[in-house]
C-alpha cells in the first residue's frame, strides 16, 4: 500500500474513533451503557475475534461448564466488553468528576489509606477487570500515580487515551527500559504505581505459571520491583454493579507467594492474586484477550486456531 494511502486510511480510521468515543461523552451513562450492549451484541453478532478468543479461553478455563453454559459465559463478556468500549469513550473525554460520581462503594478502603501512610512505596495491581480507566478516577483522589503507558497503534486514539491518563497528577511512563527505571525510583521515594499485569509479556521477561488451571506466561515485572524496592503490594479493580451506571471498587490483599524471590512461585502468586478478583465478577474480565497464545513447550498444542 503507497505510504499517502496508508496514512490517510489509518488518519479516517482514528478520526472516526475518536470522534465516535467523544459522542459518549454527551450521554448520561445508562444510556452509555445501552450503547454498549448493543456494541456487544454486534460484536456475538459478527462472530469475529473477539468472540472466537473469548469462547475458545472460557471453554480451556472452565471445563466443568456445560457447552451451554460457555456459550452463554463468553456472550456476557462480549457484552460487558462493549459496555466497557462506550464506557472507555465518556471517561476519556469528561473530567474526573464526572467518573467519581458514579462510585458507589469502595471495598476495603482502609488497606489502601494503610499502604500509603506507610510511605514505603505501592504498587497497586490492576486486571483488565471491569472497568479499568475508572479506577484511575479514585486512585487519583488519594495520590499521584507514575504508571507504565503502552501506546495505541492509531496515533489519534493514543493521543486521547495518553491525554485522559495524565490529568490530575497521573504521569505515564513508556514501556521501557527507562520506563522502568523511573518506576524503580518512583517507588523507592515512597511513590504509588499501577501496573496492568496480566498480559503476555515477551517471553524473556516472564514465567509460566497456572492461570484458570492452564499455564499462561506470566510478567515477573512486579516481583521483581517488589524484591527491589520493599514496596507494598495491593489488587485493585472497579466493577459494574447490578445497579446500572453504577461501580464499586475493590481493593484486595495479594497472595503471600507474590513476595517470593524464586519468580516461579511469584508467577504463581501474581495469578492467583489476579484470579481472586476475576472471581468477583467473571463475565467483567476480558476474556477476548489472546492471554494463553506462548506454549509453554514446542509438544503443547497452541490454543488459537486463528
């Protein structure tokens, strides 16, 4: 594809989203949330991606469930990821008042307000749970936050998505070497980092490790900051309530095993941790993300077909 026509495809694509992620900025957030069940029910609909990986992840992680019973799993997470997608495009592009409004109740509180008197440093852990981007509206309200940003591929969407994370007080650091330097030092200070840790990393810089009972490769990023720098470790997510337009926030001890200094059973630690929260509301977790893609040998079938 000549280069002009492949800036301009990408250039209509990116305004497009970015233009159709600020529309939910104008609605109030029930109606948002309609939107995205409907994103939802078009993406089941397609039976693209995001469907073939959710319902091939749910039928390795939970064998014991009747066909029947997957199906309808993967479905609601399709769902909630379209609820999550339109509600993505109003937090990006309202301020942070507008995300605090909708926290209803925030679970264990105290461990945080703990952590952070502490002043011995925080990393806070953070599952593609729920909805991950409100979570960065109420940390905010206790501290500044130096967190690892991985750019999107559509520059105008990174461009909102990097805007939206750097208000008040959040800074972003690549996902780099020197980005994680400037963790390292932020945490020996005594300063708080949220740190999205359940996706594959490359294989260098990662254990396998049991997810769901199947062995995903698994970031050592963490234990080795935690070994590092003496930090404290926290889960933290902020998920849907029944009641719509409505999210609480939980905050919940990791597993003891996270602290190890063999990363193995750190690895193990870390997946248990994160399988804790995933637990509180399954179909919110994003199971259309390809988590169990590396093998961890060549005689391990791959999991993907496509």
């Amino acid at each position: 594809m000549p280069i002009k026509q492949h800036f301009t495809k990408h250039f209509t694509k990116g305004a497009a989203a970015v233009t159709l992620l600020k529309l939910f900025s104008h609605m109030p957030m029930n109606m948002t949330q309609r939107v995205g069940t409907g994103i939802g029910h078009m993406m089941w609909a397609s039976r693209g991606r995001a469907r073939y990986v959710a319902e091939t992840n749910i039928k390795a992680c939970f064998p014991d469930h009747s066909p029947a019973q997957q199906k309808r799993l993967a479905k609601q997470a399709i769902l909630e990821t379209g609820k999550t997608i339109a509600e993505t495009g109003a937090l990006w592009n309202s301020p942070f008042e507008f995300g605090r409004k909708l926290l209803h109740h925030i679970h264990n509180e105290a461990l945080l307000d703990d952590a952070l008197a502490s002043e011995r440093g925080l990393i806070l852990i953070l599952p593609h749970l729920g909805n991950w981007e409100l979570t960065n509206h109420y940390i905010s309200t206790k501290t500044n936050i130096l967190a690892m940003y991985q750019p999107a591929k559509i520059p105008e969407l990174d461009r909102l998505m990097h805007e939206a994370r750097n208000r008040h007080g959040t800074k972003t650091v690549p996902t780099t070497a020197s980005g994680v330097k400037a963790v390292y030092r932020h945490l020996k200070k005594g300063g708080t980092t949220v740190i999205l840790a359940d996706q594959e990393p490359p294989l260098k810089s990662g254990r396998f490790a049991s997810f769901f009972n199947r062995p995903a490769l698994t970031p050592t990023l963490v234990p080795r900051l935690l070994k590092d720098t003496h930090a404290h470790a926290l889960m933290i997510f902020t998920i849907r309530t029944e009641q719509r337009a409505q999210f609480d926030v939980h905050i919940l001890p990791v597993e003891e095993a996270l602290f190890s200094h063999n990363l193995e059973e750190a690895a193990v630690g870390l997946n248990r941790s994160i399988e804790q929260c995933v637990n509180k509301a399954i179909p919110q977790y994003q199971w259309s993300y390809k988590r169990f893609k590396q093998r961890p040998d060549k005689d391990t079938p791959p999991l993907y077909k496509r």
